[in-house]
C-alpha cells in the first residue's frame, strides 16, 4: 500500500509531460465541457450534522489550450442534522477552477485532470471563502460524450470570520473543511463529431 502511494506523483508527472498532446484531440481551444454530476460529501464535524451528506450540481468549462481549462460550478449538499440542530443542513458551493489535463490512453478527450479552485460557500445563512484542491479522471466514451469522477476538497480558510453559529450556543465556527467524492457526465461541445460542430 505503501509502494503505491509513492508511484502515484511519478505516475501524473509522466502523464503531464510524456503523454503527446495530439491524444487531447476533444480537447482543442474553444471546446466547451458541459456536465452534470451526484457527489458524496464527507462533511466537517464542525457543521453539527452527521459525517456524510449527499447532493448534486453542475460544470461549465472550456479549453483554452489542449491542456489547461477554465471551469465554473455550482454543488449543493444536505446532510442530517445532529441533535444540536433542527433542521437538515445545506450547504452551497459555487467555485471557479483551472484545470491542468494530462491526456491517457487512445480516447482522445480522456485525461487526468488536476485542478485548484476558489469561489464560496453558502451554510444556512452564512456564507464563507473557499479554497478547492482537486484530482479527477475524464473517461471519452465517444467523441462528445464521457464520464467524469472527481476527488476534491472545499476548505474556508477563515480564521477571522464567523461562518457558522453552533446551534447549541457554544463556539462558533471560522474555518471547516469537507471532502467531495463526484461522479457524472460531461458532454464536449465542439469536437469533431459533437452537436458543436
């Protein structure tokens, strides 16, 4: 387990800079990615809910280059209250990323995508800054069409700020940080072959 940990760097670095950018063929400036995607959270205890929420959202992106793209989303997520609260907890994210894709295997279009975002995050009636890391794969199943799975954080790095009221009137929370799991698809609109074209 160990030994795999340590391969998974060298494996993205030889992606990113061994892997020919003619595999990015549904990649090409102006390609525009549209998807939809269900995602597991893995919440803060911070939130006074239980540990895992559920919900779903949705991307808009497009390539500047065969490699880097520009993406905007927006995710919503509720989760069952502890006793403290009474209410199910929502929360909502809206975050602009750049993504790095690394290209692999013979589909064009499929790549590991790294990717850093920044945007906000709406819990009951607070809203707070926040910074998302991420790691995903695109999988091209045809020249318009793939799936999507993400891993990614969404961190409120808010050591001034009051984003949160604990329900049971003790502290307040100034920072939190929730965990994404996300599955979808993601449609390629300008590609050879897409309804783009």
């Amino acid at each position: 387990m160990t030994t795999s940990r340590h391969l998974v760097l060298p494996v993205l670095v030889w992606l990113a800079v061994m892997q020919p950018a003619s595999i990015a063929g549904a990649q090409q400036p102006g390609t525009v990615e549209v998807g939809g995607f269900l995602q597991l959270d893995r919440l803060d205890g911070a939130l006074r809910t239980t540990r895992l929420g559920g919900g779903a959202g949705g991307r808009v992106g497009v390539f500047m280059s065969p490699r880097w793209e520009l993406e905007g989303e927006f995710s919503y997520s509720q989760a069952d209250p502890e006793p403290t609260r009474t209410t199910k907890a929502q929360v909502n994210y809206y975050v602009a990323r750049v993504a790095y894709d690394a290209p692999w295997g013979r589909m064009p279009g499929s790549a590991v995508i790294l990717d850093l975002g920044a945007g906000g995050a709406r819990i009951d009636e607070h809203s707070a800054f926040v910074v998302s890391p991420g790691i995903g794969l695109r999988a091209q199943l045809a020249s318009a069409v793939a799936l999507r799975f993400d891993l990614l954080g969404m961190i409120a790095p808010n050591p001034q700020r009051q984003v949160f009221s604990d329900p049971a009137g003790g502290n307040t929370v100034t920072h939190f940080a929730n965990y994404l799991a996300r599955a979808g698809l993601s449609l390629m609109l300008g590609t050879e072959g897409s309804p783009g074209r």
